[in-house]
C-alpha cells in the first residue's frame, strides 16, 4: 500500500489573529512593491513616516507593523515536516508533494527537497467571499444574519460571492480521482475545510460531519490505502 500524507500548512498570522481567507505573502508582496515605487529617491525620516501609512493602508487594525506570513511555529513546523517528509519518502523515488495555489501552503512546501511539487487550485482554501479577512467575531458583529446562517447549515451555507463545504467538495473531484490514480506516495499540503472534504473521502465519514471534522494544525494524517481498506496514522509533530 502507497500512503497520503495529508497536513495542513504552518501557522500562520492570519491564523493567529483569527482572520479566515487571505493570502498573507501577497499582501507582504504588495507592500514591498508600493514601496519601493513610493520612496524611490526619497530617504531618511520620510521614507519611514511613508512606511508607516503603508502599514496602516494595507494592514488590518489589529495587524502589527511586521508582516509575516508565519507565527514563529508555523516556521518551525515547515522545517520538521521537511525532515519527516524525507525521512519518510526516502526510498519513495515517485513520491509527489502537492500543495493549493496560496503563498502559505506553497512556503510550507518549500524546505522540502528531492521530490516534484504540484500546485492545484483545488486545493485552496475554501473562499470566504465577502468575508475573506475578517475574523469570525466580525462576522457575527457585522453580518448577523450570514453568520447565523452558517452555524445553521455549515455544509450548505455559501458565503456571498464566495463557496460553500459543497462546493469545495465537488471542485474537489479530480483531486480525488488524480489520488486515487496514483501508484507513489503523495503528500498534500492544504486548508482546514479542503482537508476535512479530502479525509472524509478517504476515511468513509459522513457529508453532513464534513465541516465538523477535527483538522489539528501541525498534524500529519497518513492514509494508506490497502486491498483490506484503509488505514490511518497520526503524527503531531509539534506539542
Ligand atoms: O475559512 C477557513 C477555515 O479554515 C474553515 O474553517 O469552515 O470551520 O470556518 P470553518
């Protein structure tokens, strides 16, 4: 039997603070590049105060100044899923890493050597739509009725302009099928509810617990799927 690793990525920041969605390194991107345009030939205290409305335009009140895509964790899970990657996959020549399109998936990915990496758009994180940003409390504070809408049927519930659990599940198919085909070892680098879609398939758990499922950060959940069914590891490689 050829195993799936399946994990999420490393902490992040927006994780931290709670804030759903986003694309951290983007936005670290986007400052970098408005500012370099803005203090071209400029220098000193000015470049500074420039910095600081930077922040204050392109982060969210509770940001802080420095914009990083990991908490100091999330960093720290990267490297040792690295390691248990190559330790694991040593001998596995035909092993594949597959991650979503999102810069937080793709860095977790990065300290891994010696095996390809496939990028799926499948795999990102399901889209909060209008809400991609906020924090849950935000939520309920500024969209009542959205947010009670989603604690009522979190499976159906689709946010405006955004998917819903059915929706990540169905764009998930040839995923799934693509896995299925697969003879090596592949590990998969995702999202909460991408991952909750994805384990349910493979552990035979019902659609209206998908979005229920416990899906810890800095946990591999190895599948391996034999000829009498499918079995199941967990490693917690953080305490
Ligand atoms: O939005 C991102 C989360 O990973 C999904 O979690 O469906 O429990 O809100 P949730």
């Amino acid at each position: 039997p050829r195993p799936i690793l399946l994990t999420r990525h490393g902490e992040s920041m927006d994780n931290v603070r709670g804030r759903i969605g986003g694309d951290t390194e983007l936005r670290w991107k986007l400052f970098m590049f408005i500012l370099r345009f803005w203090t071209v030939s400029t220098s000193g205290l000015w470049i500074q105060f420039k910095e600081k409305i930077l922040e204050v335009i392109l982060c969210k009140p509770g940001d802080n100044a420095v914009i990083s895509v990991y908490s100091d964790t999330g960093e720290i899970y990267a490297k040792k899923l690295s390691n248990f990657v190559e330790k694991r996959l040593k001998s596995e020549k035909a092993a594949s890493i597959w991650t979503s399109t999102l810069q937080r998936t793709i860095l977790t990915a990065s300290p891994i050597v010696g095996f390809p990496k496939i990028q799926w758009r499948a795999l990102d994180e399901i889209n909060a739509g209008v809400c991609d940003g906020m924090t849950y409390e935000e939520i309920k504070r500024n969209m009542p009725e959205e947010y009670q809408s989603r604690k009522k049927d979190k499976l159906r519930y689709r946010y405006p302009r955004g998917e819903s659990y059915l929706d990540v599940i169905q764009r998930l198919e040839p995923v799934i099928i693509e896995l299925e085909r697969q003879r090596a070892p592949v590990v998969v680098i995702s999202h909460q509810a991408v991952l909750r879609a994805l384990y349910a398939y493979f552990a035979d758990r019902p659609l209206k617990e998908i979005p229920h499922i416990e899906m810890p950060l800095h946990t591999i959940i190895e599948i391996q799927m034999g000829v009498t069914g499918v079995q199941e590891k967990r490693y917690k490689l953080m305490d």
